[in-house]
C-alpha cells in the first residue's frame, strides 16, 4: 500500500512538474510571438509609407510628363510654322543669297540668334523680363514664339 501510494505521489509530482514546464513554455512562446508581432506591425508601417511615397513620386512623373508633352506639341507646332515659312512660295535660299548676300546674311544671323535662345530656353533657362512682356509681334521670337514669349497671343 505504502508502495502504491509512494507511485501515486510521484505520478502526481511529476504531472505538476509537467504542468509548471508547460506552462512555462506557452509563457516563452507568447514572448516569442508578441516580439514577431510588433516587428510585423513596423514593417508594415514601412511598407506603407513606401507606398505613399511611390504614390507621390508617380504623381510628379505623370505631371513631369504631361508637361514635356505640352512643350513637345508647341515646339512641334513652331516647327510646322518655321517650316511653312521657310518653304514659302518655292524659294532658293541659295539663289537668293548669291543675289542679296548682305540682307540674306543678317537674316540668317538673326535666326540663328533666335534659334539658340529657343534651344536655351527648352533646356530650362529663365525667361528674360523683355521675353515675358512681349506682346507684339515685331517684340516676340518668331522661331519659338510659344515657348519664348509666353504672353503673345498669335493674330489669325
């Protein structure tokens, strides 16, 4: 009897040794997992707020991009309009400079003037205040008039 009652108290000790491990366990993995959460919780802070961040970028891109296109149909439209110009009537720029070489000299010389202030002005250079205040079409860039003189409304 002592014996099985000695058997009785071990299996009872030991399933209350049992219990207080397991207990302990479950404690260390609840610990585990609320540092898991808390570290999933900050990366998914993170992810947003990259998101919103490529959000934004994208939104500049597109605006970026629905600029260039504005500045790409004008200089194609003054380029239509140079080309019509400069094709008028079937001329001979050749002929013609054989004949008048100073005129034809300084008009050349004055749209290459303006030719390159147009380029400077596509790659971003500031409009001059004379620029700005044009409005008649003797003070505007004939070459560019879009681009460089942003106060000239065209006559028709």
């Amino acid at each position: 009897m002592f014996g099985l009652r000695l058997m009785f108290m071990a299996l009872l000790m030991s399933a209350i040794a049992g219990a207080g491990l397991y207990v302990m366990k479950l404690r260390s993995d609840n610990a585990i997992l609320k540092a898991n959460q808390i570290q999933l919780e900050q990366s998914i802070n993170t992810q947003q707020e990259l998101l919103d961040q490529q959000k934004k970028d994208f939104e500049e891109i597109l605006q970026s991009n629905r600029k260039l296109n504005n500045l790409i149909n004008v200089l194609q439209k003054d380029l239509k309009d140079l080309d019509k110009r400069f094709n008028k009537k079937k001329r001979d720029v050749g002929k013609l400079a054989l004949e008048k070489p100073v005129p034809v000299e300084r008009i050349i010389n004055k749209g290459a003037e303006n030719a390159m202030r147009c380029v400077e002005l596509a790659s971003g250079a500031p409009h001059t205040e004379k620029e700005l205040k044009a409005t008649k079409r003797s003070e505007i860039n004939p070459e560019c008039p879009a681009l460089a003189n942003p106060s000239y409304v065209p006559y028709e």
